[in-house]
C-alpha cells in the first residue's frame, strides 16, 4: 500500500511529483479542495452546506472536512495506495488525521519532505514567466527552461509576464509561514518514523528517483 503525502515549500515542484507517481502507480491523487467542490454538486444537506460556503468564500467546518476525507479515503480506489493533498494543514489536523487512518485499518506509509535551499526557491519563483495566451511557464533563472526568444513563447509566441506573487518579498513571506506551519507536522510525522527528506535542488527527474527508490518495490508498507 503506498499512502502518500508531501510536505513541500512553495515551487518545490510537489504537484509535478505528485502526477509522476500517479502516471507510475496508478494511485488516485486526494486533493481536500476536489473532494470539496465534489461534494457541493451533490443534492444533499452536507453538500448544500459546502455549496453555500464555498461560494461566499469562507472555510468549511473541520468535522465536515474530516468526515468528507474519511469518506473519500474508504473508497475502492485507495485501497492500493493514494497521495493526500491539502490535508493536514496543521497539527490538529494531523492527529484527526492519524484517527482516520487507524479507524480505517490504513498505514500512514510515506511522508516526503521536499527540502531546497532558499536561494534555489528564490531563483525560480523570481524566474517564472508565463505566456499571456498559452499559459505556459518559463524560468528565466534555469538554461533549460528559459524561452528562446527573450520575452517570447516559445510554443505560440505570445508575450510572457510575471505573475504579481512572483517577487521576492512574497516569496519570502509565503516560505516564512510555511516553515511555521510546518514544524509541527514534521516532528510529529519524525516521531512516528514515516518522515523521509528528499533533496529538492535537482532536477524533476533527480527528484523522483529519490521517491521512487524509496516507494518502489516496497508493498508492505
Ligand atoms: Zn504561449
């Protein structure tokens, strides 16, 4: 069984590795937000509430978010493994989470910490352009995903621009409170022993390997 989770800085290229491993293993990938936009198409009281909260923008109820998840967990499809994304945000979540699992008769299996130099985060998220027509992403700051043509989409020649977040200072507030939201997630995962640190400078391809030699052949799991 190969339960998966990620706990990654933003631009660690978590989404990225995560459609790997769903192309590789076949593992559906659980996303907290899909599972919530899911539901609040159904005609039902639960999927009325999360219909309404959703479209004023608030947050859904935590009992609500966690039954929703034990509900989607408890499918076919992730009785050979999943990813779980979006879940859990914080150590309270974390717990709840453990909860499930154990109700459910699941292991924890493998939790990756992407790690990456701040300097190398930095590096790509000032990089990134992306093409106004295509939506297609460059990074200036790296010789193999840099346009042709400065400025210039390579697939459709349309201008490229930064995104308004890409700068410094908001990259370096976002990383900020993701190492604060963090810490407590990962000692705890440390101490059940299911926290696995994988070196995120490489390449995409480097990178999944590191996964991959840690997930592959190993069932039990
Ligand atoms: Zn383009």
């Amino acid at each position: 069984m190969k339960n998966i989770m990620f706990i990654a800085p933003p631009a660690a290229g978590k989404g990225t590795q995560a459609d790997l491993i769903v192309e590789k293993y076949h593992i559906p990938h659980i996303s907290t937000g899909d599972i919530l936009r899911d539901i609040s198409k159904e005609n039902s009281e639960i999927g009325h509430y999360v219909s309404e909260v959703l479209s004023n923008g608030g947050l859904v109820k935590d009992d609500i978010t966690d039954q929703l998840i034990e509900r989607r967990l408890k499918q076919d499809d992730c009785k050979n493994g999943y990813i779980i994304d979006g879940f859990p945000r914080n150590i309270d979540q974390a717990k709840i989470y453990d909860k499930i699992l154990e109700k459910l008769g699941y292991k924890m299996g493998y939790v990756f910490l992407i790690s990456i130099d701040e300097k190398e985060l930095e590096k790509r998220i000032t990089g990134r352009r992306v093409c106004e027509n295509c939506k297609a992403i460059y990074n200036i700051n790296s010789e193999i995903h840099s346009p042709k043509i400065d400025s210039t989409c390579d697939l459709c020649g349309g201008r490229l621009y930064q995104r308004k977040d890409d700068n410094i200072e908001a990259f370096q507030h976002r990383y900020q409170l993701y190492l604060e939201k963090t810490e407590a997630i990962i000692n705890h995962y440390k101490e059940q022993g299911v926290l696995y640190e994988i070196d995120g400078n490489g390449t995409t391809e480097e990178v999944f390997q590191a996964i991959d030699r840690i997930i592959s052949g190993d069932d039990e799991k």
